[in-house]
C-alpha cells in the first residue's frame, strides 16, 4: 500500500509541474490576468517626447484607458491581458503629426510597442507664381514631414533655425523633387543639382532669414515624407568669395524719349545686325548716325520682366569660371544698373544702349542660357513651354532692346 501511495504522489507531482509549465511558462507559474502595456513615442530621428502626447488604449472602438507619455518618452498602463489598439492624442491644439495606425496593436503576448511621429506641414500656406501660374505653398521644418501632393508640381517652404548643411530628400518613386529658390523669384527649373531625389544647399548665418522654396512634381495624388535633415556647418563656397563690383564706365546723364517717337523691336530670327558706337557712346544701328539703340530698363519685353524688376527681386551677376570649371571671379550688375535706372526716361523706362548695358546683358543671359535652347535658363518658349528654336543665338541678346524708327 504503501508503494502505491508513493507512485501515486510521484504522478501527481508530474502531473502539476505538467500543468505549470502550460500556464506559466518555465517559471512555472500562472500568467497574472493583468499587464503593464507600454507605448514609446518618437520622432523620425528617435528622440522621445516627453510630454504634450497622451496614448489612448481602446477596443472595438471604444476607449479603456489613457496615460500620458513619461519623462522617458513612454506611457505604462496597467490593464487586462487582450487586445487594444492605440491611439495618440496631443495636448497642444497646434500640434499636427501623422503616425502609421495600421500595426498599432497590442496584446496578450505584444505588450509593448512604439510609435515613430512625422511632423504635417506648418504655418500659414502662400500663394507662390511661377510665370502667370498661381502656386500654393506650405511651411514646412527640420526633421521627417508628412506631406500629402496632388498631381503636379507642389511647393514647400523652409526657413533654417540653424546655420549649416541641409540635405532634403523625397522617395524618387513617389514624386520629382527639386529646389525652385526663394518665394519672391521662384524659379521654374531646379536651381541646385539634384542626386538621388535629394538636394543639399549650405545656409549660412546671413542667410538665416530667407525663406528657401521646394518642390515634388507628383504624377497622382498620393503622400510621403519630405525629410530635411542637418548634415553640418555650412559649406564654403564660391558665393563666400567677394564680389567684383561693375561700375559704369561712362558719365551718366538723365534721358529723355522725344515725344511721339515709335519703338521697333529687333527680329530676333534675323540673321545678324551692325551696330556702331557713336561718339555720344551710344549704340546706333548700321552706322554712327543711324537710329539709336535703347534697352527695356524699367519695363519689361516680351521675353522677361524688367532688369529693374529682376534687380528688386535678386542679384543681378555672373560668376567665372575657366575652361577646367575653375572659379576665376564673380560680379554684380545690380550697383551699375541702379546708375542707369536713376537716369533713364521714367515713363517710358529706356536708356540707349551703351558698352556697359550691352555687356551685362550678354554676361547676364551667357550665364543663365537665356538663349541656349539646350538649357534650363531658355527665356524664348510659349506659354506651354515649347521652345521657339528659330531665334538667332547670336543676336538674341537684343530681346531686351529696340531702335527708334527714322
């Protein structure tokens, strides 16, 4: 008997280690009904937030719990072993992120998770043009964006905290980005070499207050993320080389267009053209005494807005570089030209065309391709962007003048 009392406790021992190692693990212990389910919220780079976010726990829609994250960027709540889904509420009514709630699930055996935030667009939107097309624009800050596009091109503003080196990037299979330069002169061509969907440009501590324009050409509506990241200090360049300041080489006088005289501008698919220096320093066409050569100062031509306009607006300039792509020198236009706005006729906003304006104009339009058909830079295309290729590279510098007809 008591051989079988004996056998019949050494079962019952197996049979309870058995049943332990099932409902507890190797512990051998039972799973407690409860559990701590903890949620860190990040951003895109990893760092934690410490207050402002509140994590919600609910299940079939319906709200359990709440805890605000902890000063690790985490929120613990103790509840029921089972299934809850998480949601993020933010104590600052400004606050605007987006999160990925597709695998935000906790349960028996997940009990902790994180959430990676991805800042939304800030500020106030603007209204941007490029040429006669009205544009919107949104602010957007350093770090991971979410930004939602629709088809064609959409713009983003920037504006650095910071001094340094910013890499912006976008995925090259969502949409084509591009950096477009500043708000008041947007440009319609990426100004910066774009790698891999990604453009870097080095913002010094002059330049912290400009406001720098981006944008991602969509095929569809669709979303991503915008990320602006700095890389470090600002690059030394070629535009922290001094300026060359061009001055005018002539003495300036006030001028006057006589009443009633007719302006005709040049063909520009003509073959070629002779103008002549005279002795009063003006250009005149075929000889020293034929009709006088004047340039559009103040208003604009048919091809591009008024120097004036573009000297309000950005640096008027050219940077040199020798046939190895050496930096030589850069100048600037803008003193010289603001000499001959102050001089030219106020109404009808001309100046005759002098060895100083016939200059910049060429330095100007050589650097930019204004009328190199191969480049980003072409002023002569109609509205929906077609090139006019019968204009005449060599005198198409003319757009910006006209004669007095005799």
């Amino acid at each position: 008997m008591k051989k079988i009392i004996a056998i019949l406790c050494a079962l019952l021992c197996i049979c309870s280690l058995v049943s332990g190692c099932k409902t507890g693990g190797n512990t051998g212990e039972t799973l407690s009904p409860n559990a701590d389910y903890s949620v860190t919220v990040t951003d895109a780079n990893g760092n934690v937030f410490t207050s402002g976010v509140i994590v919600q726990y609910l299940q079939n829609g319906q709200q359990i719990a709440m805890q605000p994250v902890n000063n690790t960027g985490t929120a613990v709540k103790n509840l029921p072993r089972g299934s809850y889904t998480v949601e993020l509420m933010f104590t600052d009514s400004n606050a605007a992120y987006y999160y990925d709630k597709a695998e935000l699930t906790l349960s028996a055996e997940k009990t902790q998770l994180s959430v990676s935030l991805k800042q939304m667009p800030v500020g106030t939107s603007q209204n941007l043009h490029v040429g006669s097309q009205a544009y919107q624009a949104y602010f957007v800050k350093s770090g991971a964006t979410w930004v939602t596009l629709k088809p064609g091109m959409n713009y983003f503003l920037f504006s650095a905290e910071k001094a340094g080196t910013y890499k912006i990037s976008a995925p090259a299979d969502v949409a084509e980005l591009g950096y477009y330069g500043m708000p008041h002169f947007v440009q319609q061509q990426s100004a910066l070499e774009v790698v891999d969907n990604t453009v870097t440009i080095s913002i010094k501590e002059s330049m912290l207050e400009g406001i720098y324009v981006f944008g991602l050409n969509a095929a569809a509506d669709t979303s991503c993320t915008l990320t602006i990241e700095r890389t470090g200090d600002p690059q030394w360049g070629v535009e922290d080389e001094p300026w060359t300041v061009y001055k005018p080489t002539v003495e300036l006088n006030p001028y006057t267009l006589s009443a009633g005289v007719k302006l005709t501008d040049f063909d520009l698919t003509a073959s070629s053209y002779n103008l002549v220096l005279g002795s009063d320093g003006f250009y005149h066409l075929n000889d020293a005494n034929g009709p006088l050569v004047v340039v559009y100062l103040g208003v604009s031509s048919k091809y591009l807005d008024s120097f004036q306009t573009i000297a309000d607006k950005s640096s008027i300039s050219k940077y040199f570089y020798d046939e190895n792509g050496n930096f030589l020198k850069k100048e600037s236009y803008n003193e010289c030209l603001l000499s001959y706005f102050e001089v030219m006729d106020p109404d009808a906003g001309v100046y005759p065309l002098t060895e100083d304006l016939k200059y910049i104009i060429q330095q100007r339009g050589d650097y930019y391709g204004w009328w190199d058909s191969a480049s980003k830079g072409y002023i002569f295309v109609d509205s929906q962007g077609t090139p006019d290729v019968t204009i005449n590279p060599d005198v198409a510098w003319l757009f910006a003048c006209a004669y007095i007809a005799q």
